[in-house]
C-alpha cells in the first residue's frame, strides 16, 4: 500500500474534516512532512507498522479523542506547539488576541510582558517570537501545563527572554509590575461544561475550562489585582467568549480607559482591551 492509499483508508473512517485529519494521522505514522506527502505519496510503500500506527490513532479520533492531543502538536501563529492532555489545545481564534497585542506593542521598546494562565505558552512564546526586544513572564498553576510550557519554549528557542512562574493567580500575583500583560484564562460557566462536545469535556483539562459560576471569576480576579501586576498605562488583553464583551468591559470600567473590544475572523467578539489608568 502507497501513502495515498492510506490517507484514503484512514479517511474513509472518519468524518469531520476527514481528508485533513486523515493526512495528518499518516504523516506522523509514517513521520514525513505535508511536502513529502505530496511528493512521495504516490509511489511509496508504507510499513505494516506505519499501517498499525495510523490505525491506532484513526480509532483513537473515532473515540472522541481531539486530533492535535493524538498528533501530540500544533501550530499556532505559524509556529509549531507540543500539545498533550492536561493542556487545553490552541485555538486560532486565540491568534486574534496575540494579533491585537503584537499591533499594540511598541516594538522599538524592552517591554515586560505577563502572560497570566498560560498553558501550553502558545500566547507568551508566539508574543516572544514577535516582539525580539520583549521579556516574558508566564504563569500557571498546572505542573503539567508549566512542563508543556517548558518544552515549547525550547523548540521555539526563546529560552533567554521567557521565565515560566508558578503562580495561581486567584490568590496570590507575582511581586512586579509589566507594561502589558495579556490572558486567555478559563470563561466557561462551571454548569455548562457538561454540555460542551466530548472532545473538549472529556479530555481537555477543566481546570482550563471553568471560569466560576458565570464564568468570569477570573477576569475579576485580574481586574482585581491589576494595578498591583501593571505599569500606569499599561495594556490588559483578555480573550473573551463570544458573549462576554459588555460583562468583561463592565469589570474593566473603574480602572481601564479606552476599552476595545475586537472581533475574531468569525465576526464573534473575542478580545477586550484596555488601557489602565
């Protein structure tokens, strides 16, 4: 069997982006780049271990299981992250948030950067990679996200500007002050987790996902503690869900001025900022 012919069988077997997904599962059995498959998928064999290997992780994804914890990666702002469970999985509508910094940032300037829960560190290290005069702090509570973390700012070789710090923020905050600091943290209300797909309630980490009772137990938090983490005119970022911006830029009123909010590439509210007083 060639490596087209596998793509093939594997994507006969599932169905939500079937043909992409499949692609992917047998470039990792069979550990060669989507170049290669172009290139070399025609006409070369595949092993029966290849097979084997892509069987397995087909059944794993027909199981529920999210393709990018099976992969073991993923990219994001077009840099490539290492993903496990324990961690939540990168979103491109998160891109909209390091975007939205990235543009804000002065570029010339050493700025002190915060990322507060910061998971995998897609959103501290892709800042890090684009703003090369910036240093970056990230917090976490998780040790497995922290560990996750840790590796990522190798492969991304940003070891000299980003510290990781465990730190849970909802009750203690790191003794300094940045010029900006930025979150993704958990917004979804506790009882509605249940409901969410299979994939994201049953393997992605719910320490990631629950933000309190209405969801916004963290963004108070921050807000809370703002002054104490921030510069004077510093910027705070928030990723939101799709339904948070009047909630969010509510909590930032006393404290913030010239609150924003922006919408992501599916025309949903996504990121508020602000700038404190």
């Amino acid at each position: 069997m060639v490596i087209d012919a596998l793509v093939r069988r594997v994507a006969s077997s599932l169905t939500e982006n079937a043909r992409f997904e499949a692609e992917q599962i047998v470039m990792n059995a069979v550990g060669i780049t989507r170049g290669e498959l172009i290139l070399k998928g025609r006409d070369t064999e595949v092993t029966d271990d290849q097979i084997r290997a892509a069987r397995e992780m087909t059944e794993r994804r027909k199981n529920g299981e999210p393709l990018w914890y099976i992969i073991g990666e993923c990219s994001f702002m077009s840099l490539d992250f290492y993903v496990s469970k324990g961690v939540l999985i990168p979103r491109p509508d998160t891109e909209t948030l390091v975007e939205t910094v990235i543009n804000a940032a002065d570029k010339n300037s050493a700025l002190n950067i915060l990322d507060i829960c910061a998971g995998s560190g897609c959103i501290g290290i892709s800042l890090a990679h684009y703003l090369p005069n910036a240093k970056v702090d990230m917090l976490d509570v998780s040790d497995t996200a922290l560990k996750t973390a840790r590796k990522n700012i190798i492969r991304n070789d940003v070891s000299d500007r980003v510290n990781l710090i465990k730190t849970d923020i909802l009750n203690e905050y790191p003794d300094k002050k940045y010029d900006i600091a930025v979150s993704n943290p958990p917004y979804i209300e506790t009882d509605t987790i249940d409901t969410l797909t299979a994939s994201v309630k049953d393997y992605e980490p719910r320490l990631a996902l629950d933000g309190g009772d209405d969801g916004l137990l963290f963004y108070r938090r921050i807000i809370s503690v703002a002054d104490k983490i921030l510069n004077e005119n510093a910027l705070l970022a928030f990723e939101i869900g799709y339904d948070q911006a009047k909630s969010v830029t509510e909590l930032m009123t006393d404290k913030f001025t010239d609150i924003r909010v922006i919408r992501d590439l599916a025309d949903n509210d996504r990121v508020v900022t602000g700038i404190l007083k």
